[in-house]
C-alpha cells in the first residue's frame, strides 16, 4: 500500500468526517433537509471511493452499506427519525474506528462489522418498504436536479463537456487544469493514478484522491468514457417504478426484524403524519460552471502539514533557546557593556517571538473536544429517557494540544455524570416546575493566563448533608468534624476515592465514583478542580488550566539558601511578613496571618522540604537550631506568597522573593513521582538547577495540618504504608567530612580489624579472611580523599556468593532501615545518587561498580559454569537506575536475562521467546506491570510462567486482584529475597548452578 497515498487518505477523511456527528444530530432535529442529508451522502460516498481505489476492503464495505442506506432515504425523500439516524452515527463511528487504526497499524482492523452491514441493509428494507406504502415520506420536489439528463456519449466531445457532465461537483479551475493535460475520461484520471495526478498545478494531494475515488466509482458504474453525467447511485440502483424490495410483505417484515436488533422500529409519528405535510427543502440545482468564477487560489497553497513529532522538537529546542537567552541576559546585565546590551535586548525580543509564534502552532480550540458532547448527551438522554441540551459558549478557545488530550477523558466523566445523577426525569422536572427539558452549558474563556472552564446543570444539585453523612460512614471524617464543616468544603469530599452519593451504581457514571480520577487527571497538567452546587438549582464544576506546560512565567523564591520555583498562575499576590508585625496569629499551634481581616492558613515551605530551622547567634557566631514553638516570630520572619489552588487561598512562607522568570518545564524521572511536592524543574539564567513546585502539592501539605480537612487520615495513613514498603537496609559510613550510604545488597559482614592485618602482594593489599586471602579496596583511594590509619580499621565485607572482597572505610556511623529516596543523580558511576538520610546530605554508593574496581570480571561465570543449562528471565524495568542495580545480582546467579525497557517491549519479547521466568517492575510507561502480568495469564502458552513482581510500591494487601497477578512480590533491594525465590525457582524446574555457601 502506498503510504503517501493512504496518508492523504487519511487525512482527507478525517477532515470530511469531523462534522458528521453534528451533521447527522442536526438532520434528526430537521429530517427534510435534503441539503444537509446530499452533505451528509457526499461525506460518506466521498470515504467509499477513495478507500475503494485503495484497496480498503472492510472500510468499503461499511462504508457502501451506509451510503446504499443514505442514497434510500434520498431517491425516497424519506424523513428519518431518531433511530435511523442512530444507526447511521454507529456507521459513522465504525468508519473512524477503521481510519483511527489505519493511522495506527497502517493497516485494517480484523474486526467483524457484518452485523452493523446487517442492520444498516435491514434499514434500506425497511426504508424502502414504508416508501412503498407512503409512510415517513415528504413530497418530492418539483423538479429533478437537470445535471440527471445528461447526453448518451455523441461522437467526439470536447473535454470541458465531458468534465462538466462527470465531475461537475468539482471546480472549473480543476477541471480546466484536467482538460489542458488531457484527462477528460473517468478511464483516463483512472490511468493515470494519484502519482500523476498530484502533479498538476491546481491540484492538492486530497484533491487527487477525492478525483481518483469519483472516477473508479464512474468506471465501476459503466460509464468510463464520461459521456453523460453520472447519476445519483441511488437512481442506478433503485429505480422509482421498480425498487428491489418489490413492497413484498414478507421482505418488509423480514428487514424490520433484522434491524429490531438495532433498535430501529418503524416510525411512531408515521400514523399521524399531516395529511398534507410542508414541503422538504428543495435541493439546489446542479447548474453549469458559473458563468465567471473567481480565480482561486489552491486548496492548501497557504498552508503545509507538519509531522506533530516535528513540533514537539521545535518546542524542546525553542526551550533550549530560551535557556540560553535567560543566561545571556544575566551575562550581559553583569559585565555592563551597553553594545552587549543592545544585541541581549534584540536576542531577548527575537526569542519571545519565537517563543510566541510555535506556541501558536500547539494551539487547538477547546472546540476540537467539546465537538463529541453533543452526541454523548444525546446517547445518555435516549438510555435514560431524559430531555437535555447542550449550550456552549466560547468554543474558539484555544489550548495547548497536550492539555486537550489529557481534557478529554475527564471531561467526558463530568458530562456522563451531570446526565445521569445531575440533570432530572422530564416527570420530576415538570413537578418542581422546571421546564422538561434540562441544560448542560459548557463555557470556557481565557483569564491572566490560564483558562477557565465551567460545566453547569439546571439538575438536581448535590447535597452536602448527604456527602457528609456518606464520608463519616466511610471513615474519612470523625462526626465532630462533618458538624464543623461548611458546604463548600463537604463538597469538595466528591473528590476522595470511592465516595458516591448515587442510590444505585450506574453504567453510564456514578457522582463522586472516578472523581479522583478527574481531579488527578487534571492536577497533572498543571490545572486545579471546584465544585458549587445548590440544592434544586444544579451544579457548576470549574477547571483552571495553564494555557501550555512547554514554557511557563514563575516567581523564584529562595528558601534556607536553595532557590524553587513557584507558578504564577497559582499566585495570588505576594505579602512581607516582617517577624515584627502585629498580623501574626497562632492557633492550636499552627501559624497564621491576618489579610484584610481574615486568617489566612500558613505553610512554611522549609517544614515542608524538611529543611532545618537555623539562625546565627550573634554573641556565639554559630548556627543553632531554634525550636518553632520558642520564638514564633523569628521563625515566621520572611515573605508570603499567596496561593490559589482551589476553595481556600493559603500562604506559602519563604526567606525572600528573588523575581519571576519565564522558565522552560523540564520533567521529573520516574523515581521522583511519588514526590508530590514538585511538579518538574528548570534551569535558571545563572546555570542552577531549580525545582518548580506543585500548588496542589503544597495545598495537600496544608491539608494535613488543618482540622478541617478529611484527607488527613488517608493520606497519613498513605504515608505510612509507602514508608514501610520502600525501606532498605543501608550502612550509613563517612570518609573526611563527606558522608556515604551504601545498600547491604552485597554486604556479607562488618569487620573491625588490626590495621596490620592488611597486608601487600603483588596485586595489591590483601586481607586473610576465613582461610581465604581475598583483595582489599582502600575507599579513601577511591575518592581522592585517603584516611590516616589507626590502630584499627573499619572493612565490609562484599560477597556475590562467589567471591569475597573487603572495602575499607574510615567509619561506620550507623546501619538503618529507610527509604532509599534518591533525590540528584551522580555523574560519577560510583554512585547512584544523592539522597537526604538524617537531614543530611549523603551520597548512594554503587556496590556493583565498587567491586568492579577490583576485579572488572567479578560477575562473568567460569567456562563450566557456562556450560550449564540456564534459567531463561525477562526482566522488564523502565529505569536504567534500577537495572543497573539488579541485573548483577541476576547475573551471579548463572541466569540468561533478556531486558525490556517496558511493559510493550517485553510483550514483543514474548512473542519470539518464551522464559522460564518473568521479573517486572509495576510502575511502566507504555504497558505496566499489571497489564504485562495480565496479557501473560491470558495467553495459554505463557499462563504457568511465573511472574514475580520487583517493586518499591507492592499493591495494597487488600487487592486481591492484582497480587494474584504474581507469583511473588518482592521488593528491588531486597537482595536476600530474590536470590531465595530464584533458589528455590531453579530447583522446582530442575535446572540449578553451582551456588558457594556464604
């Protein structure tokens, strides 16, 4: 197939399609508009010739039988009702599931549509039968279209006559441009294919696709030299006086039965039809080319298609650009060379175009996802029976394409759950005296650089009392508080897991069922989540959403030295908060600040970062702690920035506020997820690194310290689950001044020796331990900071179960069970990284790398051991940090491992091979470790494989279903666990090395 012709394909089609739903939902609101139905034809007919000349078989196919069914309606001028015209967005729908997976996999998908083929023939039947027998039909117009009585093909027409009768339905300008290269003929456009054709000056690529479709479809229909204008389809097929159906009972009967599976019945309002019914909109003639048509210009001469993937590395390298510019200014401003300043200031402009005019090119209007609402509130309202319509107001909003894709889910919810709980029964709504038919209104518009959404229904509304009930019977808040709360704040306790208020579970949504989710979903690109809502009046959910997560302004702030970075989207305004001010208040020991005759909650952001409260004292000149509660107002001395995340502002306190600056987002790894604090980084002018923290991070802190909140218990409770499944035994020890942890996953033994009992070969210093002489390693040596021996001497000892080294440190400080939480990474392969142990600041040693500085061979097996039958593992973990770490535990026990990078790769693994074993992490992009665990237990052949899951968050011991995806779950430093598993493993299979006995 040939790409560059499905590509157009693809896109051509989707262009047609794009207004098909609202087309088809406007034809069911006016069923005689036969200008609306020729569009609707043409859109489908259009996608049937050109997959046609492609060679799309299964997309003809639906495609044809929506066509045939359209063509009906149209030679019948029947007036379609609702379940027709539901039938036909099932067609519509089947076709861009077909184009959505042509676009994907490049080919069709092995999808069975003959049932909808079915039920889309039963119609045309069906149509066909009440055609005969009068029912559901308009009058027809008072004249044919004149393009039908086109001549029989005389002897030697010129090619403008023959192009005018065919391909009437496209501009004279291409047809002119057709007639000067010779292609009159339908044969001829056919023969001379999409290469040739895409050629030509007038034409576009789409254009010569959509001409191709058009001339196979003539050729196919007999008319291949073009003589005489090619008429409707359905006048070929189904002549007035003869229709196929032949009005035989038992064929109308049998296509109505066909099509009682779809849920089409023959229309109610047929049998009391107006004896004389108004006219149907007569349809616009077929005149000739018009007698002086403008000169247009190209379709798609002034613009050009680009790759998205393009985009997004322009994005990334404008980003760059802006990095680079904010140092030049800062580079600039301190040398003071006013020529210097003059090329900053034209650089600085230069880049802020830039900068402006790419962002333009991610913009998409809000419109590109609010286009599906309509159809969804019309599904919901037939299942439920309910009348509701849709009002929008400022579709032409524009967002970035990443924030619009992560809307749409969340979005979708909120709508399925206004229908079903919010907005009620036309009965119900005729009680109250409301009108019967609801309102959804969605509204969106742009506000200090965010944008502003709202979704409102006229429904019932939510009622706080219930919400509060619910939660205290669930546990998330005690009696006392729910009595304490206000209504805003119950509100908002829709979005805890689980907690609904729905009388009965719904498959169409549940209130507060998924609302997490929504509001996670939203938090991760940047956005905050309110609710309002009054009894018997409706709800409104608002979202507050950046315009773009590429490049964003943030106000930099300092904090106990270290700089962070706050997004002024969240920022109110900014207070100074001088120790001495009289605004000050602290109430049940938690700090607050008097703004325009409120408290304002205070969070102090070094609490939150865990950093030490430190002053000089002037009379000793050195650092001491200060105790918080001893002098309130020394420790609360600084600045206030304002935050708005949602339904309550609250203050962040900081040391001082440095400036804003616009700074390029730049993503966490992976191992810093769990980290809510901080929703990214960025680089400064001056080359720093900076953390750009994350509001509703910084709210969920507050949360734990206010009484009035009701996620406390969770998340404490969360907190103190996560702190127990990611512990790991580390030896914490110090060389000079530096500090050092290193995990116990090789650690055999802590030995304090002589220090004459190292000795020297000519190797290097060894050591005699258990009647063996085994090598030692100097860490002072290691690192270029050499220690000065005493009488004794500290060594760890380091065994794979094959060999023994000893590792000399200057002192052990203490061995602890924490979790390892690696906050920077190291350039040095010796260690991991850096992590925060006991408020200080200690770097991870790579055990694996150390002992390869002894012996670069450490972990490859001898020859016999090669011989061996190994133990096949597919070991699947998106982070090189951790495969780095466990691969050379796998590897000292004799096992043939094939890596994957994901869930994804690792199925394709498993397409060619089958293991003995699989080791997944759970926590994967693409496909995780749960979907990997559940695509396996799903093939037969890969079933028995025992799957053990290496993870640092293990599911809950609670959730059944996912632990019984695993065979076992084990934690990544757990060395001792794994290597018994796999013990224990070989010798269930059979296949076992030769372990040494430590």
């Amino acid at each position: 197939m040939d790409e560059e012709l499905l590509s157009e394909f693809l896109t051509e089609s989707n262009e047609n399609l794009a207004e098909i739903e609202q087309q088809l939902m406007d034809l069911e609101n006016d069923p005689q508009n036969e200008e609306l139905l020729a569009a609707i034809f043409r859109t489908i007919h259009t996608v049937k010739g050109s997959c046609g000349f492609i060679g799309l078989s299964k997309l003809e196919k639906v495609a044809h039988a929506g066509e045939n069914l359209l063509s009906r309606i149209r030679a019948t001028h029947f007036a379609v009702t609702e379940d027709i015209v539901s039938l036909l967005l099932e067609n519509a729908d089947a076709i861009k599931g077909i184009l959505e997976h042509l676009e994907r996999e490049g080919c069709e998908p092995d999808v069975d549509h003959s049932q909808l083929i079915n039920r889309l023939q039963a119609a045309e039947r069906l149509v066909a039968a009440m055609a005969e027998q009068g029912e559901g039909v308009a009058p027809p117009p008072k004249e044919e279209p004149a393009a039908q009585e086109g001549g029989d093909g005389g002897a030697g027409p010129d090619p403008a006559t023959i192009l005018a009768g065919w391909a009437a339905d496209y501009s004279q300008e291409l047809r002119d441009c057709l007639a000067a290269a010779g292609l009159a003929t339908p044969q001829q456009i056919v023969d001379a294919g999409f290469a040739k054709l895409k050629e030509l000056d007038a034409f576009t690529p789409a254009d010569a696709l959509k001409l191709l479709g058009t001339a196979k479809a003539a050729v196919a229909a007999g008319n291949a030299d073009g003589a005489i204008a090619e008429p409707p389809p359905e006048e070929k097929k189904e002549p007035k006086s003869a229709p196929k159906a032949e009005a035989q009972p038992a064929a109308a009967d049998s296509g109505a039965a066909e099509v009682k599976q779809g849920e089409i019945t023959q229309p109610k309002q047929a049998a009391k039809a107006p004896s004389a019914p108004a006219p149907a909109k007569k349809p616009a003639a077929k005149a000739g080319p018009p007698a002086a048509q403008p000169q247009r210009k190209p379709a798609g001469a002034g613009s050009v298609r680009v790759d998205v993937e393009l985009l997004d590395e322009l994005m990334n390298q404008v980003g760059e650009l802006v990095l680079t510019r904010n140092r030049l200014m800062q580079m600039v401003t301190t040398m003071g060379s006013m020529e210097l300043m003059r090329v900053g200031r034209d650089v600085d402009q230069i880049t802020e175009q830039l900068q402006e005019k790419l962002l333009r090119t991610r913009m998409q209007s809000i419109q590109s996802i609010w286009s599906s609402v309509p159809r969804i509130v019309r599904d919901i309202g037939k299942q439920l029976e309910k009348k509701i319509k849709v009002v929008m107001h400022g579709e032409e909003t524009e967002l970035d394409r990443t924030i619009l894709n992560a809307l749409k889910d969340p979005l979708t919810h909120i709508i399925r759950n206004s229908c079903d709980h919010g907005i009620e029964l036309p009965a119900v709504r005729r009680e109250l005296g409301k009108p019967e038919e609801g309102t959804l209104t969605l509204s969106a518009k742009q506000e200090s650089g965010f944008i502003l959404i709202n979704i409102q229904d006229d429904g019932a509304g939510i009622d706080p009392q219930k919400i509060k009930n619910k939660a205290v019977a669930m546990g998330v808040i005690t009696e006392e508080q729910a009595a304490a709360m206000p209504d805003k704040a119950a509100l908002q306790l829709i979005f805890n897991p689980g907690l609904s208020t729905a009388e009965k579970v719904s498959n169409i949504s549940g209130r507060g069922v998924g609302m997490d989710v929504v509001k996670t979903s939203i938090e991760k690109v940047g956005g905050t989540t309110e609710i309002m809502s009054e009894v018997g009046r409706g709800t409104t959910l608002r979202i507050r959403i950046p315009l773009t997560l590429a490049i964003i302004s943030a106000m930099i702030v300092g904090v106990r030295g270290h700089r962070l970075a706050v997004p002024q989207m969240s920022v109110q305004e900014l207070l100074n908060a001088p120790e001495e001010s009289e605004d000050w208040r602290l109430i049940a020991g938690r700090p607050f600040f008097r703004l325009r005759g409120k408290l304002l909650p205070i969070l102090r952001l070094s609490d939150c970062l865990k950093l030490p409260e430190r002053r000089r004292k002037r009379k000793e000149g050195e650092e001491v702690k200060i105790d918080p509660m001893q002098d309130q107002r020394q420790v609360n001395a600084g600045s206030i920035v304002v935050v708005d995340v949602g339904d309550q502002p609250f203050g962040v306190l900081v040391d001082e506020i440095i400036g804003a600056e616009e700074i390029v987002v730049k993503p966490l790894g992976v191992h810093f997820e769990h980290l809510k604090l901080y929703g990214g980084c960025s680089i400064l002018g001056d080359g720093r690194v900076v953390p750009i923290l994350d509001c509703n991070g910084l709210a969920g802190m507050l949360q734990k310290t206010e009484e009035h909140d009701v996620t406390a218990y969770a998340m404490e409770e969360e907190g103190a689950r996560f702190g127990q499944e990611a512990l790991q035994h580390t030896l914490i020890y110090k060389q000079g001044d530096q500090r050092y942890a290193i995990p116990m996953a090789l650690v055999e033994r802590l030995e304090n020796f002589p220090a004459d009992r190292i000795e020297r070969s000519s190797k290097g210093e060894v050591l005699q331990y258990r009647g063996a002489v085994i090598p030692v390693l100097r860490w002072g040596d290691l690192v270029g900071a050499p220690s000065v021996d005493g009488e004794d001497i500290y060594c760890l000892i380091l065994s794979d179960g094959h060999k023994r080294m000893a590792l000399q440190v200057e002192d052990v400080i203490d061995i602890l069970e924490i979790p390892l939480d690696i906050k920077m990474a190291s350039d040095s392969p010796l260690f991991l990284g850096t992590a925060v142990i006991q408020d200080l600041a200690t770097e991870v040693v790579d055990v694996f790398e150390v002992v390869k500085q002894v012996d670069p061979n450490w972990f490859q097996r001898n020859k016999r051991e090669e011989a061996e039958v190994k133990l096949k593992v597919l070991y699947a973990e998106a982070a090189p940090f951790f495969r780095n770490l466990v691969v050379p535990v796998l590897e000292t026990l004799n096992l043939e491992i094939w890596q994957a990078s994901d869930g994804a790769e690792a199925v394709r693994i498993l397409e060619e091979r089958t293991p003995d074993l699989i080791l997944t992490d759970i926590e994967m992009p693409n496909m995780d470790g749960y979907e990997l665990a559940t695509w396996v237990r799903e093939h037969p052949h890969l079933a028995e494989i025992p799957i053990v899951a290496l993870t640092a968050t293990p599911p809950d011991e609670d959730d059944e279903a996912r632990r019984s995806l695993f065979t076992e779950i084990l934690l990544k430093f757990d060395r001792q666990s794994i290597e018994e598993f796999l013990r224990e493993h070989l010798d269930n299979i059979g296949v076992r090395g030769e372990f040494d006995s430590l």
